[in-house]
C-alpha cells in the first residue's frame, strides 16, 4: 500500500490551532479544560500535543472496529502505509492515556477524506475524556454495577459541561453505536429550534480496558466531542474553512479574555461555479473524486454539489458544481480555468473516470 496522502494534508498537520490562545478553537478546548478541572479538582491530566501519526492497530484494531467497517477504507481514511495512518479520533490515544491515568482529558487534529461543504473538512478538531475506577475502590460486587455507575456519572458530566458552554438549553439522550462502549450515547441539545447532535459517549468495552493493560476489575466512561460543531454555534462562525485562515479580519477578532466572543462576518468575494461531468467507472468512490478536488483547489472550494445523475446504455454519467470562493480576495476567471484545467487532467489519469 501506497501513501494517500497529500502534501497539503501534511501541511495541515503542522499548524496546531489548538496551541494558539487566541483561536476560538483553543478557547473552546480551554473552557471544557477548565470545567473539570473546577468540578473535578486534581483528577483529570490533560494533553493536546500527540503526534497526530499513529499506528492502525490504535486507531482501529484495539477499538474493536471491524476489519470490514468503512472507516478503515482508503476513501475515508489517510494512510501513510499499510501500519500507520493519520488519527481518524483522539481515541487512538487512549490507551495510552489508560495506561497512565485514571482520568484523562486529551484534543487534537483529527483527519478523514470527506464531502466538501460549509460544515466539512478534511482536518478538524476533537476532545476525548476518559475515567475509570476498580470495582472494589467503590464498593461495588459487578461489573454490570460499575457500568451503571459509571453511566449516570458520565450523563450528569455531560449536561453539565453542554450547560456551561451553550447555557440553559433543552437536551436529551439517544441510544447510538460504537464499537469500543457499550452501552453507547449521544447527547442532542436543542440549538435554534433543531436538535443538534453534541457529542457521544459511553461505557468502556472491558475488552478495550484489558487492551490498555488493565485489570477485569476496571471499568469506566468515555467520551468525545468535535470542537468545530461546538465552536460553529457559540462564537456563530458559518463556514469551517475559516478556521484555518490566516486572514486578520478573522483572526484578530477572538482572545482569550473576550471568551466565546460572536463572529463579526466580513464581505465575501464573489462565488465562482465551474461543472464538470464524466462517466464513472465500475467502482467508483465519491471521497476519492472530493479528495482529487481538494489537492487541486485547496480551501478555494467552498462547496461540491452533484447536480445531475443519469444512466445510458449501461454507463452512469455524474455532474458536480464545484463552488470557488476566496475568504480574502477576489478570484479570476482565468485562475479558475487553470484550476478545471488541471482538475480534468487529473481525474482520468487517478480515477479511470471518462470526461464528458
């Protein structure tokens, strides 16, 4: 196996938002940081400076995720070979963290081939937090008593910090799937007449214990959240992409001592659409043809749309609008053009598409 991963990817991975202060996403992390650590004093060690390579058998194998299961695909994952990947969560730190504490909070870049719109890239940022106890520590007889525990515990955490970041708001528990917890949550508040999905949660597998070196005796809690959705709401920032600009009218607008300060928007540049349709072969991965786009257009790509889906003579022809749109200045046809030219260079050669 072969890297798929590009230099702009890679590029990504040096830019440590959350060690700036004075990013929204750094005050984010270092407000949930400080909830537990007033709530819970001298309990949870913090760390937010892994290397964001990591071995698969972290990032999927002592997880539990099938060998099968999407995530692990080169269409949804970075791969630097076939041992090592870029982190798809923080929880392929946790058995590190396990192995050394008892309570943990950790955040960090995390990486994933996606679709391409306002709310969707392919770095973003999640927080994890962890907790275990041994059965006798607490006077409990089963392992079926320490998981009840430590649910109602991690519920009760968790309201509280939703309370804290986003105020009095409506929430409610759902039942939800993950391979390493069981049982496993997530927990919706009520964000401008929708629900919103915040996070999600759960018991510690005791198989997933045990493969962090503890006892049969251990069991805990887990959860993990992304800080984008969560900074997207309290500082109103509309477009993902801006988190990783450098441009100051953004960046000069957040510190530390002003909080969960609101976004002040500035202009937008003019939009500029561009088509392109082709005939897709027999297998066929829309990530992979998102992912080509990307290397090409980096953040000029606001947004990709397939517009048109049509079938002839046994061959199934796709159309995308692809969205260019500058945070800082204003685009040229002519830079667009090189831009589609290079794009239709690109995709027969990687993805044995057809152009139309």
């Amino acid at each position: 196996m072969t890297s798929n991963i590009s230099p702009k990817i890679l590029e990504l991975t040096q830019r440590k938002l959350l060690l700036k202060p004075h990013h929204p996403l750094s005050i984010l992390k270092q407000k949930i940081y400080e909830f537990f650590h007033r709530n819970y004093p001298n309990t949870f060690t913090t760390e937010d400076n892994f290397d964001p390579k990591v071995p698969v058998k972290n990032n999927f194998d002592l997880l539990l995720i099938p060998e099968n299961h999407p995530s692990r695909s080169l269409s949804d994952t970075y791969y630097f070979g076939p041992d090592t990947v870029l982190r798809t969560h923080t929880t392929a730190h946790d058995f590190y963290m396990l192995s050394k504490y008892n309570a943990f909070l950790l955040a960090g870049d995390v990486y994933r081939r996606d679709e391409i719109d306002a709310k969707h890239y392919p770095a973003f940022h999640q927080l994890e937090g962890g907790r275990v106890w041994k059965l006798s520590e607490l006077g409990l007889s089963t392992y079926e008593q320490g998981t009840k525990y430590a649910v109602e515990e991690l519920k009760t955490t968790l309201e509280s910090l939703a309370k804290e970041v986003f105020g009095n708001v409506e929430m409610r528990w759902n039942e939800e799937y993950f391979p390493f917890t069981d049982p496993s949550l997530e927990l919706e508040i009520r964000w401008m007449d929708d629900w919103l999905e915040i996070l999600g949660c759960g018991a510690y597998k005791k198989q997933v214990l045990l493969n962090a070196g503890r006892d049969e005796e251990t069991f805990g809690w887990a959860f993990g959240l992304g800080l984008e959705r969560w900074a997207m709401k309290v500082f109103e920032i509309p477009d993902i992409r801006l988190f990783w600009t450098q441009d100051e009218r953004f960046t000069t607008q957040f510190s530390a001592e002003k909080g969960f300060s609101k976004f002040t928007p500035y202009s937008k540049y003019p939009v500029c659409y561009k088509d392109i349709s082709f005939w897709v072969p027999e297998f066929f991965a829309e990530n992979d043809f998102f992912e080509v786009v990307r290397n090409v257009g980096g953040d000029l790509v606001e947004k990709v749309d397939k517009i048109d889906c049509f079938t002839k003579n046994g061959r199934t022809s796709y159309c995308y609008r692809i969205n260019y749109r500058s945070m800082d200045r204003s685009l040229t046809n002519e830079e667009i053009d090189q831009l589609q030219f290079q794009l239709r260079d690109l995709l027969p050669k990687q993805l044995s598409v057809e152009l139309r």
